[in-house]
C-alpha cells in the first residue's frame, strides 16, 4: 500500500447545505442524526466539514427524506471490478493524479516510453497514469487488480468506497 500525505477529498453533498437542509426541517442534529442512521457527532463533524459525506451516508440523507425509492429484487446485479481502464479528455496528468486519483505527482515517479500510444507513464505502485505529447489523446487512468486494491485501501482511509469514487470520476 502506498501511503500519501494528502487524503482525498469527494464531495458529493456541501456541510453548508446539509446543515441548511437540516435547518429548512427544523431538525436538531438528534432528530437528523436518527432519521439518517448516523451518530450526531459524525453528522455534527460532516456539517462542519471534518468528515467527508460519503456516497452511502447521502444516499441514507435522501431516503430519509423519502427521495429514493428502494427497489429489491432476488435478481439484483453483483458486480466486482477487477481492472479499471479510463481516459480521461481536456485535462492533465497532474490533473488526473492529484484531483481525480487523489495522491499527489511526487509519489508516482515517470518513465518515459511508447505504449498504448502515450509518451509517458506515471505510476504510484499498480496506479498507472499516461500521457501522451498530443493533448487531443487524452489522459489515460489505468488500475490493474492490486491497483484497484492499492487504491481501495487509499480510499477507504477517507471513508470512501470505490463506488462513491467511480460515480464521482465518471459524473
């Protein structure tokens, strides 16, 4: 596992608006908290911007407020990805480590070769990011299955999911 000084950061709800959509219901954090499934310190922490609202706890927000019909079925999908290949248009490679990734360039070092068609290759363990010299090629994000594991476990330090990231990433 790579170990990086800046955690990532996914948003997918602002503290101002749950804090202002708590307030709108004349919750308190108690009620809130218990409507949502959360412990008040945790909601009390993602109002102030401490913690990070993750996909789960806002899918909990917007079933609470009856938003999200739950459908079940015996025939419902498993999924598990095991190897992620994604590029990535009008942006940089820095770009795509730092904001999409989320580990900063100084932890993948570059080598320089032709592959895929790209110029260039950043890796950070079996995170792989190439660049080529023509920008209209785009970016190209690749994880193997130790990288998506290596990036679970990267993830999972800001309590997030691979499935919180990959509908950021793709939205």
């Amino acid at each position: 596992m790579v170990k990086v000084a800046k955690q990532v950061s996914l948003n997918l709800m602002n503290p101002n608006d749950l804090k202002l959509l708590r307030k709108k219901n004349k919750w308190t954090l108690r009620d809130f908290s218990g409507k949502v499934g959360v412990s008040k310190s945790l909601l009390s922490a993602m109002e102030k911007g401490e913690r990070v609202i993750t996909a789960k706890t806002y899918d909990q927000i917007r079933q609470s407020l009856g938003l999200v019909l739950e459908t079940r079925t015996d025939e419902e999908l498993r999924a598990h990805l095991d190897y992620l290949k994604l590029t990535l248009f009008e942006t940089t490679a820095e770009i795509v480590m730092e904001k999409v990734v989320g580990i900063e360039k100084k932890y993948f070092h570059v080598e320089h070769l032709k592959r895929h068609h790209y110029d260039r290759v950043y890796r950070c363990g079996a995170i792989q990011v190439y660049e080529a010299d023509k920008l209209e090629q785009g970016i190209l994000l690749e994880m193997s299955g130790q990288g998506l594991r290596e990036f679970e476990e990267f993830l999972a330090e800001s309590d997030f999911e691979l499935n919180d990231w990959l509908i950021l990433a793709t939205d």
